[in-house]
C-alpha cells in the first residue's frame, strides 16, 4: 500500500519516502491476533505502543487490562505512570498516534486509542 507519506509493507514496514524504516512489531495482548486490547513495541526507536479503551479526558489517555502488561519485553516496562482503576484496568498517559500507515496497521476501532509509550530498562532486580 502505498501513502502520500511512504509505504507500509505487510510484515509492518513503514518507510517514509527517502527514510527510515519504522518496523511495529505486534507483541500481544489477550484477544491474541485480533481484536484489542493489544501491544506493539517499535524496536529501533524503543517506543511501546498501547491499544485499549478510551478514557474521558482527552485523547492522551487509555485504559488498559492489568494482564496487557504481559506482553511486555523482558527487563522493560512502560514509561509512563500506571493508574489502577481498581477494576483490573490501569490507565495511563501517551502521546496520540497520529500517523496514517501506523493506523492502518493498527487498525484501532473508533471507541478505543493508541498511544506511543517510551520502552524503558528496568534496572532493578527483584
């Protein structure tokens, strides 16, 4: 498929024109595959993108289950505060993804949001 910005692959490629390659690797979540809530990890820039419900407030803001956070890659972990509803749900902070082929990919229904959320080392050993 090609955009006016660049070209997304089928394995999740996104190549602006002239630049870099953006490669989103789907990680998880429990619907499997399919369907939401989900996480996505771009590896290059150690970015975490997070799927799940939309919160009243603002588009910066999305509500995920406890066990999304499975999914994560060893030794890491959001970098972004984690808020528990109480419900089995955290909600927590992000940048809104705006960009077009990353959307595509994606594919976030209308009633959920996607944030981009630092991936960041976990230093401490328990």
């Amino acid at each position: 498929m090609t955009t006016d910005v660049g070209e997304l692959s089928l394995f999740g490629e996104f190549r602006e024109h002239g630049g870099s390659v953006m490669t989103l690797r789907l990680l998880g979540g429990p619907t499997g595959n399919e369907g939401s809530p989900r996480l996505w990890i771009d590896d290059d820039r150690e970015m975490y993108f997070v799927q799940g419900l939309k919160v009243p407030g603002g588009p910066e803001r999305v509500e995920i289950p406890h066990m999304l956070l499975t999914w994560l890659k060893p030794d890491t972990h959001l970098g972004a505060t984690l808020t528990d509803s109480g419900i089995g749900t955290f909600t927590l902070t992000g940048t809104p993804i705006s960009d077009v082929a990353i959307l595509e990919q994606i594919q976030t229904p209308a009633h959920e949001v996607c944030l981009e959320v630092p991936a960041v080392a976990t230093l401490r050993r328990w």
